[in-house]
C-alpha cells in the first residue's frame, strides 16, 4: 500500500555533502515513522537513522551521528537524510524505509524486521 522511491545518490569524493530523498505515496505519509538503514558490499543492511510522525524524535547510528541530519516534509510527503563529511565507509546502498506509528519508541526502528515497507535503494559510493 505504501511505495518508497529514494533518490540522490551518486559518487562523491571524501568530504563531501550529500541529500537523499525518499518520495512515499498511498497510505497516510503523516502517520509513519520513516527510516533509512544502507549496506556495504558484503556486510549486513545496517541501521542508519529514523524520524517520527510528527518529526518530534530522531534517532541515529553512532557511525552518522553528529555527520548526518534525518528530516521530513508532510506536506511532500518526502524523508530526507542530509550527509555531510561523507567518508569511504559510507558507501552502500541506502534504503528508505517506513512503519506506521503505533505508540512504541521510535527506536523500534532500528530493527529490520520492525520496518513494514522498503525502497529500492540509491547507490552512494565515497571515494578516498
């Protein structure tokens, strides 16, 4: 019911800024925590950061902390995650992902399996 388009990626060298957004449509985008989690060539899809409905709680990897800013628009119905000092190790895919709220903790979020709808991926590739 609900359909997730990330957006943004692209190659960029050590340092950079990069946004990724996330295009939501179907259900009611006002009622859903969004995430985004990424995976490296060979390692486990991780967890990256994760926003509430009403944007009022935010939660993030310790690797992105303090480098990356999770954000939402409502009204375009769009997630963003704004990544600055971009080093090699972040590259992967990233995801966009979504859970309707229900009243837990937005740090249900950083578990896989507790996110109900996932994008496609945008590739981000870093470089030394």
């Amino acid at each position: 019911q609900v359909q997730l388009v990330e957006s943004g990626g692209g190659l960029v060298q050590a340092g950079d800024s990069l946004v990724l957004s996330c295009a939501a449509s179907g259900g009611t985008f006002s009622v859903y925590a969004m995430g985004w989690f990424r995976q490296a060539p060979g390692k486990e899809r991780e967890f990256v950061a994760a926003i509430s409905w009403n944007s009022g709680s935010t939660n993030y990897a310790g690797s992105v902390k303090d480098r990356f800013t999770i954000s939402r628009d409502n009204a375009k119905k769009t997630v963003y995650l704004q990544m600055n000092s971009l080093k090699p190790e972040d590259t992967g895919v990233y995801y966009c992902t979504a859970r309707r709220t229900t009243g837990q903790s937005i740090s249900v979020m950083m578990s896989r399996a507790m996110n109900e709808y996932w994008g496609q991926g945008t590739q981000v590739t870093v470089s030394s």
